[in-house]
C-alpha cells in the first residue's frame, strides 16, 4: 500500500524501517510531545514495530506510513491512521524528523492519509489527538479538517489530551 503525493511518497511501515524510528522516537519533537518509547536500537525498534505497528495493518486493514521524499527516498516522518480497541473511530497521527518540520510535509502528508481514509476506506470520523501546548499539531489538526471537540485521556496515561475530530 502507498500513497503518492506532489512531493512525498507513504508507505506502509516494516520491520526495514527500524533505524529510522531510533532516530524518529529519540528525536526532540517525539519525546517532548509523543513521549519515550525506550527505542533505543535496532533490535528495540524492529520489536516495537512488530508489537505495535504490524498487528494494527493486520486487524483494521490499514495504520501508520512512513513518509518518504518523492524525489530522494530519503524518510522523512511518519503518518497515518491508528484503530485504538477502546475508542469507535481511527485516529490520525503524524511526526516528522526536526529538519523537515515547518515546510509543509506535515500537512501534504496528513491530508492525503485523510483522503485516503475517507475515499478509499469509507471511514466518515477521524480523531485526532494532541498535547495542549503543541501548538504546531493543533495548527495542522486544524488544517485537515478536525475541529477541537473536548479532551480525553488514554487508559494507560494520565496526561490529558485534546480531542479533535471531523463530526460536527
């Protein structure tokens, strides 16, 4: 499965993908707003994509993307839908390595995922979640589309979270 866009290409995530996502969940960005995921190699990523990734393409069909250049194949981020058991709609999330924030991939990537859910899969609601003082996802939450519509916290997480979604 991919998705093509002017300058980006997603493609669903594997096991190959491994040193990126040291890179990704050690990055300044993940740590202060997603949080740590003691990924700290190879071996720590490739189970964390086998336990957390790869099982939600199995069960709902589709998941997250990494997000490459078009024109490099350089991987830039990451982006896509994620089907949580204790909640009735996917949700999108996003994340991109420091050098590639504010120039517009956030947005060229996150609404394709978004047309993609909503045209190719049918999906009519998306959630969206985000840190209050994230003020970058708000804005691009925002710009797909979401709307803010309250605030939710996570069964294994006390921190809480503003709630988006695309239902009135």
């Amino acid at each position: 499965m991919k998705l093509i866009t002017q300058r980006l290409i997603l493609k669903k995530i594997t096991t190959a993908d491994a040193l990126f996502y040291v890179k990704l969940f050690n990055s300044e960005g993940w740590l202060k707003y997603i949080g740590d995921r003691n990924v700290h190699t190879k071996a720590d990523a490739v189970a964390y994509i086998k336990k957390h990734y790869l099982p939600i393409y199995e069960k709902n069909g589709y998941g997250p993307f990494t997000v490459n250049l078009k024109d490099t194949g350089e991987t830039i981020g990451a982006c896509g839908l994620y089907k949580r058991d204790h909640l009735d709609h996917p949700d999108i999330g996003f994340a991109f390595l420091p050098d590639y924030i504010g120039k517009g991939y956030g947005y060229e990537a996150a609404k394709a995922v978004m047309e993609y859910a909503q045209s190719d899969l049918g999906l009519a609601t998306i959630l969206g979640f985000t840190v209050h003082y994230n003020k970058a996802s708000i804005a691009l939450l925002e710009k797909i589309g979401l709307k803010e519509s309250g605030t939710f916290k996570f069964p294994d997480d006390d921190e809480e979270l503003l709630l988006f979604s695309n239902e009135s």
